[in-house]
C-alpha cells in the first residue's frame, strides 16, 4: 500500500502537463477547450484524493511500514538524496484532505471563471500548485518539501496576481510573495544547519536524531523553521500579508486560504516536533508570536467592515492558536486544530451566502477603549514598522551596492556603460568651468561695522579674503579643483554611508550566525 503514496502527486502534475502542452501547441486557446481543461484539472485532483484516502485507511489498519523509497536522486560526497515519500502520520491526513479540499476548489472555479481568457493558464497553474502542495506534504526529505513550497509559491503568486491582470492585487501578491521569500530562505539555513551537523536532509532520521542535537543546536534549527513558519502562516510580523491576499479574486483566495498555503507553517513545526521540543526558548517564542498574532487579529478584525477582511484577520487568529497549541506542547492538538480549520475555510469560501452572513450579522458596539480602537484602525502601525524596519535599509543597503558595482567594480574591470546619458545626468555630473578671476582690484570692504567689535570683524574678514584669493584661488588649476571636488564628494559619501544604521543590523545578524 506504501506505493500508492506515488499516485497522489503524479495525477495533477500529468494534468498540469497536459495543459501545457495543449497551450504551447494552440490546442486549449478557445471556449470550447474549457469543458476538456476544467474535466482533467478537478477529475485529475479527484483521483488524487481517492488515492490519499485508500492509504490513510491502509495507516489506520496498520498496514503501511511509513516510507516508501523509489531510488536515489543525487549522491555527491556525504550528500545523498533519495526520491522518498511518507506514507503514514501528519503527512497522510493532511494529503487526503487537501487533496479533497482542491478538488472541490477545482469545481468551483469552473462556473466562476467560465469564458475568461485566463480560464486555460488558471487550471494549469491550479493543477501545478495541487502536485507542489502534494509534494510539499509527502515529501521524507527536506529539499524535496522545499522545491514544493517553493513551486507552490511562485505558482499562488501568480494566481494571486498577473492572472487576472489587476495593478493592485499585483502589488499586493508581490508584498506576499517577498514574506514568502524570507520564510525560505530562513528553511534553506535551517536545513543547511541540519546537514552540515548531522549530514542527512531525511525527516525521518532528523527526528530519530533528535536526542542526539545540543540545546544550542535544537535552538538555532528551530528559530530557523519558527521564521519560515511565521511567513508562511502569517505570523507577526507578518500577518497583513494574508489580509493583502484578499484584493485578488474568489478562486485564488480559496486557493491561498485552502489549499495548503496558508497552514504550510504550522505543518512544518509539527513536522519538526521532536527538534522543537528539545529547545524551550524556541518553544516560548512559537507560543509568545501566536499569542501575539491572536490579540492583533481580535483587535483589528473588530473594525473590520468587509467580509474578506473579516475572514483574513479570523483565519490568522486561528493560526496564533494553532502556534500557541504548539508553543505548549500540544502538537496533535494543533495538526487537528489545522485540518478542521482548513476544512471549515473551504466551506465558507466556496459558499458566498457564508461570507454575505459575515457582513449583515449585526455587529455589536465595540467595548475598545478609544486608543486601543485608534491602533487597531491603523494595524498598529504594523505597515509603517515593516517599512522603517525592513524595507528601507534594504532599499538603501540595495542603493549602495549598486553604486558601489557601478563606481567601483565596472571601474576597475573596465566595463562601459551601457545606459546612454540624458541631458539632466550630463548637466549633474558636469563640472561647471571655473570662472575667470577678475583682474580687477576687488573692494576691501566687504563688511561694514560699527564700533570695536565691528572694526575688527571688518578686518578679519578682510583678511581671510585677500588669503583665500592670493594663496588658494590663485595657485590652483582645473586639475586640482575637480580631484578637491571628487575628494570632497569621496569623503561625504562615506560618512553617509557609515553613519546608516543598516550596517550595524548587517553586523549585528552575521555575528548571531556565526554564533550558531
């Protein structure tokens, strides 16, 4: 029974497979091609979803060793990847039910996107999200749950934007898309931390080695994966990043809220159970960022006037349970906790009277005292604190990398420019010609004053005059003016540059990983 676990993402990756290669050859371009596309998307998920049934029933008899080995990927050195799946536990349940979860979003989209020009590439994208997510479950190693998120991810991003051709839901999957970003690369550090001290990238012998890991060790991995987790399950400092979601259509908020996605981050720290709770400081950070997830949902759903949004902030609050749950120990409790709430998300997505019921249930008067109402209305600032925190000195540390590969690197390469010049850059970068010293005799009086102090105010500034024109203006040519400017624009530059708090963050963060 353990081989069936190949079935269950083999069945959307043939569809999505098939959809493109109609696409690439002109066969899926019209309306009459959607009945074919939208017949193999939803039968190919619910093949899928049969398969994923037979093997949690074939776990619950007893009847699967666990994992199920289809040969070796990449052998390099210490490095070997095998093709391996689970077929028993976490991985199994949460395989047959969001495989069911896909199929039903895979129907419903049918009516709601029917002879929309992007019908074809929404199923094709739809099909290849259904095989990552799958992959990303019941994956036994660690870089084939990563390729997963990763191809899940790029692929809801563009669900989420350039296929409905909306500026603004663009940019906001753009915003969602980066979190997702920096939760990867926070998994590739955590796995990179596991190989190099323990040299397997397997799950199942991570957490059979899990005794084996150090305090310092465990604490190091599961701050890595508490990271990836909170950008992927949208945890503070992360969490409008799911309320951002909210601008794109119905379908692709189904499939962000209920195909896995979004509950990818608590699936992960379950996953890792055994490494977590070897480290209680990992342990009370989960459940602290939950906490604090719960409170600033309740707080901002309460002035929430929409139903999209009402649901964003509940589905966030349910998630900081879900991190609290973990925090505390209660790791079966929280993957429960995760397949009921995805299941009951699913249903209020695909039944609008349930999102309707949202908005015209009458709403009881707010008891926030008028501060607490005030933060929650401007989510506590949480947009301009990424900003200030985040997106600013990456922008900036950006700006000066890029001036330092065009000033500094294509310089002593000697690499042209490309871009041509315009008339303002020319009239920036030109050194204004230094004008002709008049000849004539220049008054001594250049300021006037009354009394001592104003006498010898006169005096001094006369002075310094007739210094500055006879022993500097005077003795200095074009040469030595333009290397003075360049030294002087040098010299400004860099103390701009080290003045940047950027850098002492930069600092502060390479330290913490070499310290781990």
């Amino acid at each position: 029974m353990d081989a069936l676990v190949i079935l269950i993402p083999l069945f959307p990756l043939a569809a999505a497979l098939i959809i493109a290669s109609g696409m690439m050859l002109g066969l899926l371009r019209d309306n009459a091609q959607e009945v074919f596309t939208a017949e193999l998307t939803t039968y190919s998920l619910m093949l899928s979803s049969l398969m994923a049934g037979c093997l949690f029933i074939a776990d619950l008899a007893g009847k699967n060793q666990g994992t199920f080995s289809t040969g070796e990927w990449l052998n390099s050195d210490t490095l070997a990847i095998h093709f391996n799946f689970i077929s028993s536990g976490l991985s199994v349940r949460l395989a047959a039910l969001f495989s069911l979860l896909l199929s039903f979003i895979s129907h419903f989209s049918i009516r709601y996107l029917l002879h929309n020009r992007h019908f074809h590439l929404y199923f094709f994208i739809l099909s290849l999200c259904s095989f990552a997510a799958l992959i990303g479950m019941l994956s036994g190693n660690a870089l084939g749950t990563l390729i997963g998120l990763e191809i899940a991810g790029v692929g809801n991003y563009f669900v989420l934007s350039y296929v409905f051709q909306r500026p603004t839901t663009s940019l906001n999957a753009l915003h969602a898309f980066i979190a997702d970003r920096l939760g990867h690369a926070a998994f590739i550090v955590g796995i990179s931390l596991i190989f190099v001290w323990h040299n397997t990238l397997n799950w199942a012998d991570i957490n059979a080695l899990a005794n084996e890991f150090t305090v310092g060790e465990a604490t190091g991995i599961s701050l890595c994966f508490t990271l990836t987790a909170c950008a992927k399950s949208a945890q503070l400092p992360f969490t409008l990043s799911a309320l951002r979601t909210m601008d794109a259509p119905l379908p692709a908020n189904t499939l962000f809220f209920s195909g896995f996605m979004l509950h990818s981050g608590v699936f992960l720290v379950c996953l890792l159970q055994p490494i977590f709770s070897r480290s209680p400081f990992a342990m009370a950070i989960l459940a602290i960022l939950g906490m604090c997830t719960t409170v600033f949902s309740y707080l901002t759903g309460q002035t929430q006037t929409n139903a999209k949004s009402i649901l964003a902030f509940s589905a966030t609050g349910q998630l900081g349970l879900m991190f609290i749950e973990c925090g505390l120990g209660f790791f079966e409790v929280a993957s429960w906790h995760l397949m009921a709430h995805a299941l009951v998300l699913c249903i209020i997505l695909l039944t609008p009277q349930h999102l309707q019921s949202l908005v015209s249930a009458p709403k009881r008067p707010t008891t926030l005292p008028f501060g607490l109402y005030t933060a929650a209305l401007h989510y506590c600032w949480l947009n301009q604190i990424i900003d200030w925190a985040f997106i600013k000195p990456i922008r900036g540390l950006a700006v000066d990398l890029s001036y330092f590969d065009d000033h500094i690197i294509d310089r002593m390469m000697g690499v042209p420019k490309l871009s041509f010049p315009t008339l303002s850059s020319l009239a920036h970068n030109e050194i204004p010609p230094l004008t002709t010293v008049n000849t004539a005799k220049p008054s001594h009086i250049l300021i006037t004053g009354s009394g001592v102090a104003g006498q010898l105010t006169e005096l001094a500034a006369t002075s310094v005059h007739w210094f500055e024109k006879r022993f500097v203006a005077d003795s200095l040519n074009r040469q030595a003016v333009r290397l003075s400017r360049q030294l002087g624009h040098t010299a400004n530059r860099c103390e701009q540059i080290i003045l940047r708090p950027r850098y002492l963050i930069l600092f502060v963060c390479i330290t913490f990983l070499v310290a781990f």
